[in-house]
C-alpha cells in the first residue's frame, strides 16, 4: 500500500515525518457481526440489535461463521459442509468430515468447527474440525482433529476449498477454540476427552505447527476414571477476554461433573492449575452441564446446569472468577440468575451482550448487562419470527478473531525527507502485515 505526497501539499520544504504503522482495518472488527446456527437459523449484528434470517446451516450443536472486518458475510460451516456467502456450498465444499455421526444427518459436536485467517495470505482461511462423540464411540474412529483450507481470491471471489480433510491429530474431545497469542500468532486448542492433555497448535506466517504443545491440567487424580469415563467430551470451552483462563465442563456423573477452570499462558500455549469451581455432587446430584461463558469483563462467568433430557430444565448460574485463586470463594459466589428454563451454549455478541440458546425450539435469551451481579444482568427473551422449520439448537459456534486482535506493535520512524528540484512526490510504503499511517 503506498500514499502519496504531492507538491501541492509540500512545497519545497522539509518534511518531518513522525510515522506509525497500524493494523489493516483499524476503524472495522466486524468478523463476528453474523452467525448461522441449528438448523436453518442466522442472526445478522450490522444493524445493532440482531436481525434473524433463514441460512444453511444444518447442525445439532457446533459450526463457526466469518465476515470480513465490515461485517460482510465471507463464508460458514457446520462442520459437514462450508458455504459461501450466497449459502450455496463451495467448489470441494461437501465431505468435511468434522462432526459427523451424530444424530439423525446432522452433526452433534459441541465446538465442531473453528475459523482461522491465515497469516501468510490472508485471502486464505483454514477451517479446524472435530468429531462429536457418537464418531468417537466404539467401534468409532478414535475422534480426529482435521482442517480445510478456503481461498477466497477464487471462484469470483466467493471462495474455493483447495484442500480439506487434513489429519492433524487424534484422541480429541468435542472441545475446540481458538484464541489469540502474545503476538502475531494463533493458539488452536483442544482438549483431549480421556486424559488430562491439552493440546495447543500455533497458527503464525509458517502455516499450522503439526507438533502441539502438550500440558496437563486436570483436577482428576485418576487417569483410569479419566479413560474410561471421558469425562471432558462434551460441553463448552472458553477462554476469558485477558487470555489468562479457560474454563470448561466435565461430564462425568455425581462428583465428577463440574466447572474447572484453567491458568493459560497465551505466549507458550500451556494450561495449567486446574481448579473445579462448580461441583455438581454438591449442587443438587445427578445435573447436567453445557454451556458456559465469561462476561465482556471477564470478571464474571455463567454456566447453565440442570438435570438431564434433551429438553431438560437448566439453572442459569453467575460466578465471580475474579475471586481465584481462592475457590471456596468463587463457589461462593454463585447467584442464581433465573427461573428455570432451557438453556444450551452461549456466545458473547459484538455488542457486548451475551446470548444464549434454547434446544430444538425457537427460544433465545439475551444476558444485556453481563458484566452486573445478579438480577441486574438483565436477562431477557428474545423472540424472532421463524418459520416452523427452523430452530435453534445447542450452540451459536465458535468466536472469530479478527485481524486486528493479533499484536503487531506500532512502529515509529522519524527523519527527514526534502522535495527538490523536480521532484513532485514522496512513496510510503507499508511492510507486511501494516497497512495505515498517522503522522
């Protein structure tokens, strides 16, 4: 990208340049403004409050949505197929074999797809998928981490698959995100289902490393039990805004399902610390757990829990994980935010607001002051017009990170330039990956 200074703003003069490079697309982050979900369902941010429309999308539970930094609709997966922007599926776009085996034709992976721009072309994307646990069961497969590459400079622009179905690990659970690194890099986690492994793979300007970083944190003493029971298979993984803990569920029965949250470390890519902050044993026995999310602030942290059934009954909870390390006060903490209902996975929405699903029906709920304690959070129903045929499952999908959540620090150079003679204009030119001025 160059700019040009003309004669007819300096004139024979000497110039003194103060110059910052900043990130492309500064004034725009609108990669998350529409998500598609369940079966049929999409909600469209541009225009602040959510606009429902009729997508593609034909999943259970997991799938992931891009835009570019405007807010315009690149392209969305379900983790069996990836669609472009007109929902029509892409050139090599059929046979992505993430969440596949799940109930019905439909995918049933809770985290099943994860989106990431690559950073050494950034007309390409890759599309991370996992299995869902009835592929994983035996005689199963053993639950494959895979990924497919989309190039957006072909087709006209509405983008191809140019490879799909890449192995790059086994032995992973239904538990996938991605989050941003301490510096121009991407972490893609994962959870093992019957260990106590994490498994990080940066994402930087060489590609995907193929030789994860593992770490072990669990609250399990008992690889045995951890074997044989999976107990981190289902249910939601998130990240706080600061990149500093995970929180998850784990989903065994009595005593072994709960809440464990995480120290991560954004600049090696390892978990470590395991605390459970939410025991279901003593919360009211046999319940079951799902979604969970942070609050904006990433001081406050919502599950929802309840007993089980596709159309179970959940408690909507409210801890405070700003108290840890000391857990015996994060338990403490816990408020109930509302009346029973049902409740699925939940997403932060880039308007600050956290929104949460209903299953197999047509209900949403918003949380519009999440960063406020208890009743004041204002949890609310949202009600849309959708036809008979679609509805909402069990998760919104995975968060985008945008081009600008990756560091790139700014870079200052001053010196003078002079215009003689003949000379009508200076070129700028940005290195790679900066694209903006200010002087």
């Amino acid at each position: 990208m160059k700019y040009m200074l003309s004669r007819t703003t300096i004139t024979y003069a000497t110039i003194l340049f103060l110059m910052m490079l900043h990130a492309a697309d500064v004034s725009a982050q609108g990669e998350n403004n529409i998500w598609t979900f369940g079966i049929g369902a999409g909600l469209n941010f541009n225009l602040g409050e959510p606009q429902f429309f009729i997508s593609k999308s034909n999943t259970s539970e997991g799938c992931a949505t891009i835009c570019n930094s405007s807010g315009e609709l690149l392209f969305y997966s379900d983790g069996l197929t990836i669609r472009d922007r007109t929902h029509a599926v892409m050139p090599n776009g059929n046979g992505i074999l993430g969440n596949h085996g799940g109930w019905s034709t439909r995918g049933s992976a809770t985290q099943s797809v994860a989106i990431a721009r690559a950073i050494q072309d950034t007309n390409k994307y890759y599309v991370f998928t996992v299995d869902c646990t009835e592929a994983i069961s035996p005689p199963h497969g053993p639950g494959y981490l895979r990924y497919a590459i989309v190039d957006m400079s072909l087709n006209g622009g509405l983008g191809d698959v140019i490879n799909k179905n890449i192995v790059l690990d086994s032995g992973t659970s239904e538990k996938m995100i991605i989050t941003k690194g301490a510096g121009c890099f991407y972490w893609l986690l994962v959870r093992k289902y019957s260990s106590s492994q994490f498994k990080a793979f940066k994402i930087d300007a060489q590609g995907i490393s193929t030789d994860g970083k593992v770490s072990l944190a669990t609250t399990f003493s008992d690889q045995g039990t951890l074997g044989q029971l999976r107990l981190y298979m289902i249910g939601e993984m998130k990240i706080s805004p600061d990149q500093k803990l995970i929180a998850l569920t784990t989903s065994g029965r009595g005593a072994l399902n709960g809440i464990e949250v995480c120290d991560f470390n954004n600049a090696t890519g390892m978990v470590s610390n395991a605390r459970m902050i939410y025991n279901v044993a003593d919360n009211g026995g046999n319940q079951f757990l799902y979604g969970i999310e942070f609050a904006p602030g990433g001081r406050l942290l919502y599950i929802a829990t309840g007993r089980g059934g596709s159309q179970v009954k959940m408690n909507l909870l409210q801890l405070d994980s700003s108290l840890l390390p000391d857990v015996n006060a994060v338990v403490n903490s816990m408020m109930r935010i509302s009346p029973e209902g049902v409740f699925g996975g939940m997403r932060k929405g880039p308007d600050g607001k956290l929104y949460i699903t209903g299953y197999n029906n047509t209900i949403l709920h918003c949380i519009n002051d999440p960063d406020k304690r208890g009743d004041s959070c204002k949890l609310a129903l949202l009600e849309f017009d959708m036809p008979d045929t679609i509805r909402t499952q069990m998760g919104f999908g995975n968060h985008v990170y945008s081009w600008n959540d990756l560091v790139r620090k700014p870079i200052y150079t001053t010196q003078d330039t002079f215009l003689c003679g003949n000379e009508s204009s200076v070129d700028i030119s940005a290195p790679e990956e900066y694209s903006s001025y200010t002087w």
